[in-house]
C-alpha cells in the first residue's frame, strides 16, 4: 500500500446517473481531489476480478492488483444514494466481504495505479497474440494508442472516465474484425460451465421491482383472446363436421338405388 494515502481513512460516496459510484468528500482532502474521483463498487470488481483470471497464464501479477486500489467497506448511510465508506485491509481476492475499490491515483504517471494498467496492457496483448493468428504481432503501443484515442474523445466532451470503464477497455480490448472470434471462443468455453448456483440471488427491492415490470406480467388479454379462438375454432369444426356429415350420401339412399328396377335387355335381332 502507498504510504502517501496512509491519512485516508474514510470517504462518502454517492451513485450518479450512470449507476457508477463516485467520490463526494475524503477525509485527506488535502491531497485528494474529489473532481471526477471514481470508485470502483464490489460487484464491478468481482466482474474485473474474472476478466483477470485468464491472464494469470500469460503473467498476471495479483499483488500488483491490490496495491493498486485502497479497499473501502459501507459504514453507514450518508443521504439518498450516498454511503459512507470505512478504509479495510482485506484482500479483494482473498476476502468474503463487499469491498469497494479506490484507485492509488496520487502518482498518475509512476504510482501503483499507473503500473497496473501498463501491467494488464501487457498481459493483454500476450494473450491476444497466443490466441489469434495475427499477420504481425499486435504491440502494446498499438493498444495503448486506440485506447487513449477513446479517452480523449470522452475528455473533450467533458465526461469523466469512470475507473472501471478504463480497466474494462484494457480487459475486453480485441483489434477490429477480431472480436466475433474471442466472442465465440468464450462462449464455447462459458456455456457448459454455467451452474444455476453461480447465478447470483436477487435482492427483495429487485424482486419487488421485477414484480413491478409490466413487460414481465403475461397478457391476460391475449390470453383470453386465444381462449376466444380456441373456442370459435372449436364451433366452427363442428359446423364442417355437420357440414360432410350432409354431404356423405345416407344409408337410406343406396337402399333406394339398390331398389330401382334395372332396365330391360334389349332382344338381339
């Protein structure tokens, strides 16, 4: 951990329009600044966390991870759609327990936040370059180019780059006209692995919410409609069946032909 954010022991937090988390107030506001500050919620850095996992073949460093963010566990509420965040020094990998993640970013160019995103760049392209066969050897610079060409584009029209959308750029990044193949290949992979225990459970707002969806409540009109059909169509089979039943000749019928008289035969001459 770097000793230079030792004096941040808490931070209020609130959640913006984009369903991000991002820094309202620190408790060393001295030496942070809480303009455009992100932070990174448990359930994205359990999502970063699996994007990493396939990296670990290709070089991935975990300690180089966790020194890179200050873990924050919920301490209290602060208002309407802000928390209080207490710094912990539990294990993102290690620990059971929802911890937000704030990015070391007081060294923007050679602290551990920078070091990590040079590290999964790396780890990145080794595993691009093992999986595809390129005609030359993708580069990190190549990657870092297109990436940063993306953020300048955002910082021109003065939105701020949410932490995790600058690690999922770097974690899902596959060159143009590549990315159907790494889509299948995962999804190859993903299918057979998937177990209705790994689905995670929902919590009593959001069930009260999924309740509440009406795209989700079955139509009771349609189906009365196709009761409705079901039983025209019903009558209306019983009409074609009155309807051959008239057509067929009767047995009284072929009595009544067996009994005309036949006609006479004619005398040969």
């Amino acid at each position: 951990m770097a000793k230079s954010s030792a004096t941040l022991d808490w931070c209020i937090v609130r959640l913006g329009e984009d369903h991000n988390w991002w820094v309202d107030e620190v408790s060393d506001s001295v030496r942070w600044d809480v303009d455009g500050l992100s932070i990174i919620d448990p359930r994205q850095m359990s999502h970063l966390i699996d994007l990493v996992e396939p990296l670990r073949d290709y070089g991935f460093d975990q300690d180089l991870m966790e020194a890179a963010f200050i873990p924050f566990r919920i301490e209290k509420e602060a208002g309407e759609q802000r928390v209080r965040l207490k710094r912990v020094k539990d294990s993102f990998f290690e620990s059971d327990e929802k911890l937000f993640a704030l990015a070391d970013i007081l060294d923007e160019e050679n602290g551990p936040y920078a070091d990590l995103l040079d590290h999964l760049t790396r780890c990145r392209v080794k595993m691009l370059n093992d999986i595809f066969d390129f005609e030359s050897k993708l580069t990190v610079d190549e990657v870092e180019d297109e990436i940063r060409e993306d953020q300048n584009t955002s910082f021109i029209e003065g939105k701020a780059i949410h932490t995790f959308d600058e690690l999922s750029a770097i974690l899902d990044y596959v060159p143009a006209g590549w990315e159907s193949e790494e889509g299948e290949e995962r999804a190859s992979k993903g299918d057979d692995d998937i177990d209705e225990d790994d689905l995670p459970d929902l919590d009593e707002e959001d069930e009260k919410s999924l309740e509440g969806d009406s795209s989700l409540k079955w139509d009771e009109d349609d189906e009365d409609k196709d009761d409705e059909d079901g039983v025209k169509k019903k009558s209306g089979d019983d009409d074609d069946d009155e309807e051959d039943e008239d057509d067929k000749p009767s047995k009284d019928d072929d009595d009544d032909e067996d009994e005309k008289p036949k006609p006479a035969k004619k005398k040969k001459r």
